[in-house]
C-alpha cells in the first residue's frame, strides 16, 4: 500500500528526498480529479429528483399499482389530494367563523391542506422531470388540462378561504419614444434647413444653374429667387455701357 503510494523501494523504505517526486505527482492528481469532478446539482434540480422518487413510489404503493405510462391528470390530481395530509397551511372552510379572514385571532378546527404555490411549483418540476427521463410532451400527464383546472379551482379556494387573493404580477409595459423623438428631431433639422436656403440671395443665384437643389430653392424661394437672377444678369450690362 506504501509502495503504490510513497513511491517506496522494494524494501518498504526510502529516503525522504525520493519520495518527493511521487508524492507531488499524486497531489497533482487529485488536485485534477477533484478540478474534473461534477458540480453538485442546484436546490431546484435537488428537489425536482425528489419529487420525482416520491411520485415513483406512490405509483408502486398505489391500489392497484399503477405503471408511469398508465397514468394520466386524473392519477396526478390523486397525488395531489394525497399530499393534502402533509400540508401545513390552515385553510378555512365555509362554515368556519374565520372564513376569508387572513388573520384569524383564535385557533380553529380546519384542515391544514397544501398551499396552492406548494402545488403549482411541484407540478411544474415534476412536468420537467417526466420529459427527462423519457416522456414525450404530448403525453405528459403533469400538464393535462384537468390538472391544470384543479389547480385553479384551488388557488381561488383558497383565496377566498383564507382571504388572500392571488393576484399575477403585471408587466409594466414600457413606452417606446426613441422613434418619435428622433424623427421630430429630423423633421425640425430638415425644416431649419429649408427656411435658412431661401434667406440668402447668392445661394438662390448660384444654385439657379442646375441640380437637385434647384427644384428645392425654386420651391421654396419663389420669386426671390428670379428677382435676384435678373438683378445679377442686369448689373454686367450696366457696366459695360
């Protein structure tokens, strides 16, 4: 044992310097093997491995017992009525004086049942855990539609036993006012530069040769821009007389 491990001679011992080599060799390969080994599994993929051995096993203990491919919503909603009996949350029921009372000032005789968060998360880790092992989605009994209605049948049981409603979280949905802004920014730019073109009496005149801004400037400008052509055409000939 000492000498697979120590790197030892064949008579069991060895000099201390001869047993440094093997014996950093084989740190370094646990050091590997502990750096290659898995990471341990997350709570959520934990709990999801239990819930599924524990629904395995009410298949076995169930009378008659029942085959994975055999069950269907109606087996689950039974699971779920099942686990009732482990439930730690009170809920009232309609003749109890605390009925739809979220804090009842005395203790009462109503059941304790499992609360309806409880349910909905372990349906939906069981729903992801019968696909794992081989189920096909179309016949996934965790997400059959009369499971689904138990479980909001449940929720507004619930809500109104024990006057908590459950309300969903709503969206906030965001305005969009990037587009707008930036197109009245173009807008204002290309109108600025429309108004600053026919102020100038040269721009009209140098632009009356020719070219796309001349539809432009000829739009805008109007009669400026003639006027100020014929005065430019005029003035050589004064000079010259």
């Amino acid at each position: 044992m000492d000498s697979a491990s120590g790197g030892a001679g064949p008579g069991g011992a060895s000099h201390p310097n001869s047993s440094e080599g093997p014996s950093e060799a084989g740190g370094t390969a646990t050091q590997q093997a502990e750096g290659s080994s898995p990471a341990p599994p997350s709570r959520y993929e934990s709990q999801k491995r239990r819930d599924w051995n524990t629904f395995l096993q009410y298949l076995r203990n169930h009378k008659p017992p029942l085959t994975l491919a055999r069950c269907s919503g109606a087996h689950v909603i039974e699971f779920l009525k099942y686990l009732d009996q482990f439930g730690k949350t009170k809920v009232h029921i309609s003749g109890c004086p605390y009925f739809g009372h979220p804090n009842p000032p005395a203790p009462c005789a109503c059941p304790l049942k499992q609360a309806w968060g409880s349910l909905d998360a372990l349906i939906g880790r069981l729903r992801a855990a019968y696909e794992e092992n081989g189920g096909r989605p179309e016949s996934n009994p965790f997400g059959a539609r009369a499971v689904r209605i138990y479980l909001r049948e449940v929720r507004e049981g619930q809500a109104k036993a024990r006057g908590i409603p459950y309300e969903k979280k709503k969206r906030k949905r965001q305005t969009v006012t990037a587009t707008s802004m930036v197109g009245s920014n173009v807008s204002a730019v290309a109108s600025g530069q429309r108004e600053e073109v026919p102020g100038g009496s040269g721009v009209g005149a140098a632009s009356s040769g020719g070219g796309s801004g001349d539809v432009e400037t000829t739009a805008a400008g109007g009669g400026g821009a003639s006027a100020a052509s014929t005065a430019a055409t005029a003035s050589p000939a004064t000079t010259t007389v």
